[in-house]
C-alpha cells in the first residue's frame, strides 16, 4: 500500500508542478520533414532525368512504340544509246510474309505448315539444322526427343534444346517427308525475316491455282500476302549481261563480303543488290527508295494503326553511249574473226569509242581455248586482257621523243638499219640484214613501221652513244622514262572507265640484266597493253591531245508515268585526265605519219589494207612475235580513227597469238567494223 500511495503521490506531485507537454505534435512535424525531403530529392531527381535524358527517353519509347516498316520498289533499267531497252524488269507473281513484332515460332509454324497446303516451293537449298529446328518447334515432337535423352538433369532449356538437335543431326532414321520438308523450306524464310520486314516465300512460278487458293485463305495466315516480284530481263540479248553485270537474287541475299556495310545503308539481308560492273557501279542509282509504313504497336505487340509514309521510287535509269544494234554487229563480226583464226590463237576484242567525249558505243570480245577449240563471249576481256600489242604504240613512242627533245618537227631523220648490242641484232620488218637502209623522218617511220628508228630514240633519250656491236650501258631509267610518255596516252594505267575490274597492263623487269628490252619497249613488243588502252591513246591524238575517261554511262534517267524513259537528271560529261604537252607542229608530225600508214606512198606503208575504207582512216597497224605455251605466235593489231580530218570514231582492237603465218586479219577485221558502223551509227553525210 505504501508503494502504491506513493506512485500517487508523485503523480499528483507533477501535476500540481503545471500541464505536461505532448510528445506527438513533435514527431509528426518531424515525419513531415522527412517526407518533404524525400518529396525534394524525388522532384529533383525527375527534373534531373528530364533535362539530362528526356530525348533518350523518348526517342526509346518511340522507337518501341513506333516501328517503320519497308518494302522493295523496282530497279531502274539500263537503255542503250538510241531508248532500246537492255536491261528490264520482268515481273512475277509472288507470294511473301510480313514478320509481325515478337511473332512466336510456334506461330510462324502454324502458318508454314497452312501455307505450304497452297504453295508448293523449292527444298534444294533446306539444310538439315533447317530441317531439325522445323521438326523441334512442334512442342510434342520435342518432349518426346527430350525424353530419349540422357543426363538431362539441371539443364536449362536451350541446353536441352541443343542437346535434341544434336541427337536429331546423329540419328540416321530422321527424315521429314515430302510435305514437311515444303513446309520447313516456307519456315525457314519465315524465321529468317526481322520483326516487320517482307521477305519473298515463292519469288517466281506461282501457279494461278496457288494464287487462288492462298487468296482465299489469307485471313487465316497472318502476314502472308500475294503480291509482285520483278527479275532482270534482258529484251535485246544476254550478250550484253558480261558488261552490265549481275544482280543477286532474293535467295541469295547480300553478298558475305560486304554484308555488315550493306546492312548499314538500309538493305535487309535477302535484298537484290548489284554484284558487278554497272550494275554494281551504280547501285546507288539503279536501287531506287523502298516504300515506308508507320507502324505502331500496342503494348501487347499487336499493330494498332498503319501510316504510309513515303510510297517508294522505282530506281532511275541508265541510259548508256552503247549502241545496241552495232554491238550486236561488233559481237558478232569479232567471234566470226576469231573462228576463223585456228590454230593457237586465244581470243579476239575490238573497242568502238567516240575520241571526243570518250564515249564507248561498242566493246566486244571472244576467248578461245586452243586446245578445245571452243569460243566463248567476253566482251570485257577488251579492258581486262593484257596483250603484248606490237607496233601500235609506236605513235607514242615518237611523240615522247618529240616532247623528250631528242627530235623536233625540224630535225627527225635518221637511217633506218639493222641495230646490233652486245651481240644481239634488232632491225625493222623489212631491213633484217641491212639491204634497205634508207634515211627516214618521223612520219615515215610510222608509215613503214620502222623499228630500228624507234630503238634509236629510245637510245638518244637515254643519252646513249650508240656504236654498232658495243655493249648496251644504258641506265634502267631508260624505261620510266619510256613509260612515262606512254602512261600520258592511256598505255600502263588506268583508263578510268566506269567500269569496275579493268587491267593496268603488264610490265616487264626494268632490272639492268633486261636493258635490252628497253629497246623492244620503244617498239610496242616488251610490255602488256588492254585494248581499251590503245583505244584511249589513239583517241587522244585523234582528239588533238587531251586524255578523256572512256565511260559506258551516258546519262541517268528518270522513268515517265506510263513506264517508258523519262527525263535526263545527270548527264556524264567528258571527265579529262590529262593533255598533252605538244606543240602543233609536233602533232602534225605524228597525224601525218598515222595518215601515210594508210595513204601513203612509200613501198613499205603497212596499211595499204585499209585504204578502200570511206570516210578515210588514219592507223597504226601492229604486228608482235610472241609466244605461246612454248609455240611461236604472232599477234596482230590495231589502232584507227576516222575521217582522218575532225575524227569522230576510233576503232581499236587485237588478236593475240595466231599462227606465225597470219596476214591482214587486224585490217580486215577493221574494215568490216568501219562498214557496220558508218550503216548503224551514223550517217556520212553528217560528218563535217
């Protein structure tokens, strides 16, 4: 009771003492402040987000919420120089798949094995993995794999679905049947499409009766769609393809090689593309724009609203200085030439360009196998066959001695005799033994293709004193310097043509154990030249001394309403790589020599051949000893221009390795290119 009365006591003791405070009102204000801070630090940090990474934000939730979906537009075609169609579009009808966003396998298949019902496609390209992962996705079929194998215990669901492929890829007995294997083909391209991308299921040969019947079941199969695919065609001959080049097919895809850059410029992987020369060249062009849709997508990954974007442009088209209906002559007149060359010879190429803007208007060639005797088209080998051209190039060599000093307009004659180094004895065609010296001048020594006048310029540009017998000291700069001049006409470099894939030529050692070939060298029978070289040489002293770009693309075109060519967007004009240093006189020195190889009067002119030719031609004929698999050959050819005065067509060409015995073969060969093209190019009575 004591203890009781005393806690009373005390308790009425405190109240007596005043009110005693209240402890709440303290620990709520001091929770409100905690919750305001926290509230301070929560805004802070939102307004931290929003101004640092508010566009992030919400380029993320646009790019999740708003995807663009593409489809592929029709490639531009490729003209000739008159509006003939080379290369066009045939269509066909198709069947495709729209791949939706986060599509399941397991849906993909269920409308494989509904579409492979109506649609019948090619299984020559289904592997076997293919084949298992088709197979694998029918839930069943897997389980009752899983359940024959062994030391599955704690694995994770792709080590049991990789452990089923392995034991499927090792078991003999599997195989699907006929019906599966059409339906895993379809399935394949189906899982090979990105999330709202169209691939091609069937690209060509859809029969009326598959059209039909996928028609009316569409509804049922998401994202399939009947629609149009488009191949290249090719209305005036294939022959023409070497030049144009390839473009790969839906099956085929994007080239390994340059996949990864490809994918960067917006390309899926089983796009057509350009896989060499023009078409190749010029993808960008040829490629057209690929029709846009706006595609959102509700959160359930369903699409909720298409919006067309940008409806696509087809490709423009090229429109080439190639025309059609001589390239066919030239094709034709150059394999005729060359089946009737026999024996070990390898091929003929001819060049028709236009010396003034470097236009091409023909390029033709054949290979031919000497030991089989067939011929095959390859217009190309005329910029990719390295040949050793022979007299030719001579024209070349006498303007570099002219622009070197070692001539001038006024003083260029020299004899013309046998030249013997160091035991070794070189002469022209018709001064072996040294019964026809005879004094010529420059425009001779073109005339009668003189190679003793050209040996010695090579020796007075190297600043040798040429004694008959004696040692050939000159210095190996000898050849750079050779060279040199004949680079500044196309010969040894690159001709810049637009055109991937051509040849530079070949060289041979400029090393002092070969310095009697530099002798050869002044004379055209050392190094290795492309037809398309010569052409661009004699061009450029046709053309009075400026080196134009041979080019096979006139201009890039548009495509008219109803289809047909439209109008010029960009027209190729000459692009100019170089001129030449010479004065008039000096050039009339060499225009003269390349006339009178043609008209002149001299018993030994080399051109007498091509005298007949109307409008009069120009030329430098060649003639190489060479040599084949150990067999002597010779190889003939040419380079021309025509009318001599204000030339407006070059024709060059070369025939390697026929049998030592062959004659005219190069003029006679040219006199029936100049005839096709005076009737199907150009008049002559518009020539001025």
């Amino acid at each position: 009771m004591k203890n009781f009365y005393n806690r009373v006591s005390n308790r009425n003791q405190r109240s007596s003492d005043g009110p005693v405070k209240s402890e709440i009102p303290f620990r709520l204000n001091f929770l409100f402040i905690i919750v305001a801070l926290l509230f301070a630090a929560l805004i802070g940090q939102l307004a931290y987000l929003q101004v640092m990474y508010g566009s992030q934000f919400k380029a993320e939730v646009n790019s999740t919420d708003t995807t663009i979906e593409t489809t592929n537009v029709q490639r531009g075609m490729v003209y000739d120089s008159n509006g003939k169609v080379l290369v066009g579009n045939k269509a066909h009808q198709a069947i495709s798949y729209t791949k939706g966003v986060n599509v399941l396998s397991t849906s993909m298949y269920d409308i494989a094995n509904k579409l492979g019902r109506y649609l019948t496609v090619s299984t020559s390209s289904l592997t076997p993995r293919q084949s298992i992962d088709y197979y694998l996705t029918d839930t069943n079929r897997l389980k009752a794999v899983e359940k024959k194998l062994s030391g599955t215990k704690g694995m994770s669901t792709t080590q049991m679905y990789n452990k089923a492929l392995s034991y499927l890829e090792n078991d003999s007995s599997f195989k699907l049947t006929k019906t599966q294997k059409n339906a895993a083909a379809i399935f394949a391209k189906m899982s090979g499409a990105y999330a709202l991308s169209t691939t091609y299921i069937k690209d060509s040969g859809v029969s009326s009766k598959e059209i039909a019947e996928i028609g009316e079941h569409l509804s049922e199969m998401p994202g399939v769609q009947v629609g149009t695919s488009w191949s290249r065609n090719y209305p005036n001959g294939s022959s023409i393809k070497s030049i144009i080049g390839t473009v790969s097919s839906e099956k085929t895809g994007l080239p390994s090689d340059k996949v990864n850059e490809l994918l960067a410029q917006g390309y899926s992987r089983n796009d057509s593309v350009g896989q060499s020369y023009l078409e190749q060249e010029y993808e960008s062009v040829l490629r057209g724009t690929k029709a846009e849709k706006q595609v959102e997508v509700a959160g359930n990954n369903t699409v909720t609203k298409e919006v067309k974007k940008y409806g696509g442009s087809k490709g423009d088209n090229l429109q080439l200085t190639i025309n059609s209906s001589f390239q066919k002559k030239l094709q034709t007149l150059v394999h005729s030439a060359e089946s009737g060359a026999g024996g070990v010879s390898t091929g003929t190429y001819a060049i028709v360009m236009n010396p003034n803007t470097g236009g091409i208007i023909g390029m033709a060639g054949v290979d031919r196998n000497p030991s089989t005797g067939k011929i095959t088209t390859n217009a190309l080998g005329a910029m990719n066959s390295d040949i050793v051209m022979g007299s030719v190039v001579k024209g070349a060599m006498v303007s570099g001695a002219l622009m070197d000093g070692v001539i001038t307009p006024y003083n260029n004659t020299l004899t013309d005799k046998p030249i013997t180094v160091g035991g070794v004895k070189k002469a022209s065609w018709f001064n072996a033994n040294g019964g026809a010296d005879m004094a010529v001048n420059a425009s001779t020594a073109l005339e009668v293709s003189s190679n003793s006048y050209m040996m010695q310029l090579a020796m007075k540009e190297a600043k040798f004193n040429y004694v008959s017998g004696a040692a050939l000291t000159m210095g190996t700069s000898i050849f750079a310097k050779e060279r040199g001049y004949f680079n500044q006409f196309g010969l040894g470099v690159s001709t810049g043509i637009d055109l991937p894939g051509e040849s530079t030529g070949l060289r041979g050692s400029s090393s002092k154990a070969h310095i009697g070939n530099a002798l050869d060298l002044s004379f055209g029978n050392y190094d290795a030249y492309t037809v398309l070289q010569v052409a661009q040489y004699m061009s450029t002293i046709a053309n009075g001394g400026t080196r134009i770009a041979p080019h096979v693309v006139g201009s890039i075109r548009g495509t008219k309403s109803d289809g047909s060519l439209g109008a010029v967007k960009n027209s190729v004009t000459p692009k100019v790589l170089n001129r030449i240093d010479m004065t008039a006189a000096q050039k009339k020195l060499v225009t003269e020599g390349l006339y009178d190889v043609v008209h002149g009067s001299n018993t030994y002119k080399t051109g007498d051949e091509l005298s007949s030719i109307s409008p009069e031609i120009s030329a430098k004929t060649g003639t190489a000893q060479t040599y084949y698999k150990g067999s002597e050959t010779v190889t003939l050819s040419l380079a021309s221009y025509a009318p001599s005065t204000h030339p407006q067509v070059v024709v060059a060409l070369a025939m390697p390795n026929l049998g030592v015995n062959a004659e005219d073969n190069n003029m006679k060969l040219a006199k029936q290119i100049y005839s096709a093209y005076w009737k199907t190019v150009q008049s002559t009575s518009t020539i001025k």
